[in-house]
C-alpha cells in the first residue's frame, strides 16, 4: 500500500508533458539541446510556474537557473535540488526534465502548506549536462564547483563553429532583468531525481532507487590527420587516408576494450570526417569516445591502452588523443541515501539500491556538499532515445519521496560532511 | 620549340583566374558545388565573355549549358567540346573549369579568324560532374545520353534534404529568358581538356596527354542500420552499434579491397553517423565507397566481395549495399587521339598516351557519337585539393592544341563511327 503522494501529481505530470512540447520531435521526442533557442523557451515557461509560487529565478555565469523558495534564515546555507534542462538531438521527455520539474513541485507542494522552510530551498537546472551540443558535458555544475574554468568553457565551439561564450552572452540577453549571483555557493546538501537510463527498477519491479554513487566515466577527443586527394588517380600506397585508419583504430579499439569485461561500456558516438566527399580521400576524422565502468583501476588501464591502440593503427596517418572528462567512480552521502530509502519505506513504495551507470551533474556536487540521487525506471531502460518514457505513477512516487526528505532536512539544521 | 599559340594565351589564363573568384576559398581552392549560387554566378560570368564572341547560350532540363557559334550547316551535327563548372566542396582552380574555358577560348579564337565553322560548334558545361553535393556525380551528362532518367536524377538529395529537382527549378529560375533545348541531340564529336588529375605527365616531362580511356568505376552507398542508446548505461552485449559495424566493415574492405594490387584505388570518402552525439551509441551509419580500377575483370570481382564484406560483418546490425555507379573502362576513338596526337606534334609540344584514372563526362558522351580527352599537368598531380595547380603554358598548350583539332574538324564532314 502506498500512502497519498506528498506532491500534487497531476500538476506534475501536466507540467511534464508541456515542457516536452518545446523541442519536440516527430518521432515523440525532444531535441532541446544546450543554449538552444528551445532551451530558452523551456527556461520561461518553467519560470513562469516558479513565480506563480513566489520563487525568485535568478542565473549564474555558467547559464544555470536558480529558482528560490526563501526560508526563515536567509543566511543558512540552502538545501539545492534539481537537475537538467537541455536533452540530447533525438532525446526523450524525462531525461533531465523530470528531475528539474519533481524538484519544482516538491518545492511548490511544500510552499502550499504554508510554512516557510528554516532554510533556502533552491531549483537547480544545470547548463548543458547533455555534451551533445558542447562537449564535454556538465559545464554548468562544473563551472559551478570550480574543476572547470570558465575560460576554457566558453572557449568550446559546437558543429556550427558557435563558442558556449557566444551562446551563453546571446542566452542571458534573453533574460535582460534576470539577477546573477556569484559563480558556486555553499549549500547545505544536493538531491536530484532522475530516471534510471537503464533497465535495473524495471527487471526488479521497484519504484525507487537508492542511488550508492555514479560509475566512473573517461571521455577523449581523438583527432586523426591524413592529406586529401583524388579517390580516382592518387595510389593506395602513397595515400594518407584519415578514413582508412580510424576505420583500423575504431575496430581494434572495440575488439579489446568493448570486451574487458559484462561492465564495461565503450562507445564512439561521434564521428566527423573532412571534407566527407565520396571522391576524396579523407584528410581529417575527429572522433569521441565514451568510456565507462565502476571499477576505477579498470578504467585507468582502460585509458591507457586506448591510447595506444589508437598510436598503433595511426599510421601512415597521425593521431592526438586529448582525454576530456575523468571522472572516478564516487559513493554518494550515506545519510541523504538513508533518508530517501526512509522516506520510500513511509510512504510504501518499494525501493533498491541502485549504481548509476551513467553520469549526472550529482557527480560533481558531491565533491564539495552532501548530494544524493533518486532513481525511478525507465521503460526498457531506454534512455537518450525519443521513445524514452517513464510512468505517472513512478514520476509521482519519486517526487513525492523527494519531497519527504526535502521537507525532513530542509527544516532541519546543515547535515555534517 | 613549341609554334605559336592558335588561342590568346593571357585572355585564357585572366579569365580562368577570374572564374576561380567565385566560390574562392580561404587556402587558394575553390568551392563551387553542383547548381549552388556559386555555379550561378559562374554561369553568368561565362556566359558575358560567350555573348562577347556571338555564342549563343541555351540550357536543357539537366541544367546543362551550351554556348553555340553558329555554323555554316546549321543541320549538320554539331561539334561539341567542353568540361563543367562545378567543383568539390574543396577543390581546385582547374578541375572541369580549365576544360571550359579552354574550350570557350578555342571557339573565340576560330571565330575571331573571321571564317564561320562548317558546322555549329557547342562549348557544353555539364551539370554536377563531380557528384560532392548531389551523388552520384555526372547527372548531366548522363541525362544527355540518356543513360540517367530525370525522374531518378531530380529526386536525388543533398545533406540538407534540398532534392536536384528543387535545385534545378532554382538554378533556371535565375536564367528566365535562356532557352531550352531537348534533352540530348546528335553530334559529330565530342571533345575534354582536362587536368591529368595524376602523377604521370609532370613524372614524364610531357605536356599534351591523349587520352586512350578511362579506368573502370564502380560506387556504392552502404547503410548500417542498429540500434540507438545511452552510452553510459546500455551493456556491451545488448548493443546493436552502428559504428562498430562500420569500422569492421571499413577496415575489412581497406584491409582486403584496398590491397589488391597496385592499380586498385579503393575509397571510403563520406560518412554519416545518427545521431552523432558523443554518449548515444550511433543507431545508424551511411557510407560511400568508390572503386576503381583499369581491368573490368578485376572491378567486377571486387565489387562481388565489397558486398560480401558489408554482409559479413553487419551482425547484430543490418546493411544494405546499393550500387550508384557502373562505369566499365572504355576506349576513346581512334581518330580523334591520332587528331590530338598531329595537333601537338605540329606545335611542338611533348605528348604520350595515357589512361585517364579519374571519370569524366566524356567517358558518357564516348557511347552515343566519337569522343576524347587532351590531359595537362597537374602539379605533383593533386587534384581535388585547394592548392591544385596547373602551369599557363601547360593551359596554352592544351587549348591551343584542342584548337587545332576542333579547326581541322568542324570545317570536316563528321567523323564516321
């Protein structure tokens, strides 16, 4: 039996699928990616809702949104919940949106019932999470925690040759009056709902998922440089075909690291050949890399040998493999994981412990404050897809649990690190 | 000692140069695709220096153009020379442009002699030669001949879903007043300049090539056709990855197509990956393969094995190979190269046979009326690259000859086939 959700649901889930509106696809899902034109759309209606509840928005230098529920002591440091707004090109409806919109809700449902909250409680939706625009992804929590300077975000530049910098002055023209508070704060903990992106709550019938921590991840930029010609008179032999040895590297490198282990996940997702003419012999083939497992000594011989499978089958052409993120597996706070798995037990939703395969901005935060992660499941466990979907009822049970631990900690004095 | 020039060497060279301004590119190449504004501009352009010289343009449904210098017999077939206009998305100052400007001058020049040819002498461009924007390239010539329906040829797409036929109705669009002549007509000859494209006359000091034939083509168009998902959390196992398959694939068919022996030219030049975003695991890969090769025997049995390779190593995915281009090798008529041949042994000028490695429009004209090729030099044989360059004596030379042959023909009975 479960107990009445501690949020209204039906607002909830409304509010959901309104935001999906924006950026949708044919296909039924979205592509709202990061800085778009449709993630300024999304930022004013989610706005708009946050000020019928009397929270204040307000933007940091990163482009991250901040909607404030003032508490009693302004001066504590807040309780920030939320995640992300920007989706993948063909990206579904719940990845990132949920979360910022149970963190929304659970704000707005604790705000009806009239007492202010002994602290700040602050919505968070973190600029560009995806990478797909802008690579690597979570600039805005990074930005936000300081392990990535803001120089060297702004400096990426997407397919188009636009720079973040570009995007972001012309994002916070869209915003003229919106205050900006000064990059990173103090918060008193982090909590972000999301849907699990795999199959795990699904195959085991749970509605919620304790998340322990997020496996550790390492991406790359691969870079291979030939020299043009004619695919019609220039021979084989004297060809430096850029083409020829990605195909060579991207083989080895699925046939060793694709197999390490059932754990490992290796990917090459983007792929950018110069000029891409079916008569010339490629000069240029920048490539992405993805690799990610929970074990950080896996990871770390994993990097290494990637970089040499890729110096062994370069010739005659030359590679430069510059490693992008490294982020280690982490464990999340014992004592926000006890309180969600509480807060589930109360209001009778079954509940797991869960490791999260792929990354979330939580990653980040929780290297300078308590932070914790909610799962609910995902439908087949697909996820950066467009027929990605998540059920009313998981959406309501996660939010409403948020919610719980929300309105335990919030009025509650800082939880000691 | 080379004679005297029968064409004006420096209005030629000006002009060649002056035409290499539109669609300049940064490094020194040219960017001039099928039917884009660029090729417009440079419709325009040489259609001025054509009226000039009392040409008469006309344009068919293909978009090809014709300048015609009217003859004595207005009924006899006419003599046709020319090249095309449009270049790769980084080509060179030369490739296709050389042929029609040399071919232009030729005709100027004759007419400047004041006598009216004895027949009516056609200086053609084709329409997308080079197949970069539109594939598979030679639409308009192979319309002439009829070997390419309209239908097929106008559905045709470029990467931004703009069809030939949408481009086509733009492109004449531009020129409302030119008239339009039928698809296809009876002439005495055809004749190409063209840069060699290749090593071979720059190795051997020549500077006229006769063209004895061009070498056997084949192309095709490969889709790999998986499964999108989250790269961080999709286990190895339950992958139907796209790009894998493609790199055992591109590196199967380099490994055995590339490597079957020295006069195999084997080339992945263009691919497309969905949805291209570094943590989606790419659900589909679209590739071009070109093939190429002087002995028929040998081309038609890769072609058997490039599919079986696509196959072999599609599993979990699915491939589809479609064939694009059949171009067997072929032989240009004998009297036109025993022309070419006398024309620069007269002026002096050092010549050889050679094989053409590279297609061009002349090898369809070759099967419905007598046809050939007068080679230049290109330097260290590049083409298709935006440093290409050819020598002004090496351009003199090439259009002086073509003079010659097309002074001592279009006064002639036509050749009999």
């Amino acid at each position: 039996m479960t107990s009445q959700p501690l949020i209204n649901a039906d607002r909830l889930w409304t509010r959901l699928m309104a935001l999906a509106e924006i950026g949708a696809t044919p296909a039924g899902g979205v592509n709202r990616q990061a800085l778009s034109d449709g993630e300024i759309a999304a930022w004013r209606r989610v706005i708009g809702w946050a000020r019928e509840a009397d929270l204040t928005p307000s933007t940091d230098a990163a482009g991250n949104l901040f909607l404030t529920l003032a508490g009693c002591d302004r001066a504590a440091p807040p309780f920030l919940i939320g995640s992300h707004l920007d989706s993948q090109p063909t990206g579904g409806k719940f990845d990132g949106a949920a979360g910022v919109m149970a963190a929304l809700e659970a704000v707005i449902s604790l705000a009806e019932q009239g007492d202010a909250p002994a602290r700040d409680i602050i919505v968070v939706a973190w600029m560009n999470e995806e990478g797909s625009r802008f690579a690597p992804g979570m600039m805005g929590s990074e930005a936000f925690t300081g392990e990535r300077d803001m120089d060297a975000i702004r400096a990426a530049r997407d397919a188009d040759g636009v720079s973040v910098g570009e995007a972001l002055d012309r994002f916070h023209e869209a915003f003229p009056v919106m205050p900006h508070r000064p990059l990173g704060f103090a918060a008193s903990a982090y909590l972000e709902l999301h849907i699990e992106q795999g199959p795990l709550l699904e195959a085991a019938g749970c509605t919620i998922g304790v998340v322990t921590g997020i496996q550790g991840k390492k991406t790359f930029q691969v870079v291979v440089e030939g020299a043009e010609g004619h695919a019609g008179t220039l021979a084989q032999r004297e060809r430096r075909d850029a083409l020829a040895a990605f195909a060579r590297m991207a083989s080895a490198l699925h046939a060793e690291i694709g197999t390490i282990d059932a754990e490992i996940k290796f990917t090459i997702g983007r792929v950018v050949v110069v000029p891409n003419a079916p008569s010339v012999v490629p000069s240029r083939v920048s490539f992405s890399i993805d690799l990610r497992h929970p074990d950080n000594a896996v990871l770390d011989a994993a990097g290494v040998r990637i970089a040499i499978l890729c110096q062994e089958n370069a010739a005659p052409c030359m590679v430069t493999v510059t490693p992008l993120v490294n982020a280690p597996s982490n464990a999340f706070d014992s004592r926000l994981r006890a309180s969600i798995a509480e807060a589930a037990r109360e209001q009778g939703h079954s509940a797991m412990e869960i490791l999260s395969a792929a990354g979330h901005d939580a990653r980040h935060l929780a290297k300078i404050f308590p932070a914790a992660m909610i799962f609910i499941p995902c439908r087949d466990g697909a996820s950066h897809v467009e027929h990605e979907w998540a059920e009313p009822d998981h959406v309501a049970a996660g939010a409403s649990v948020l919610a719980q631990v929300l309105r335990g900690l919030a009025f509650a004095p800082a939880i000691e690190t």
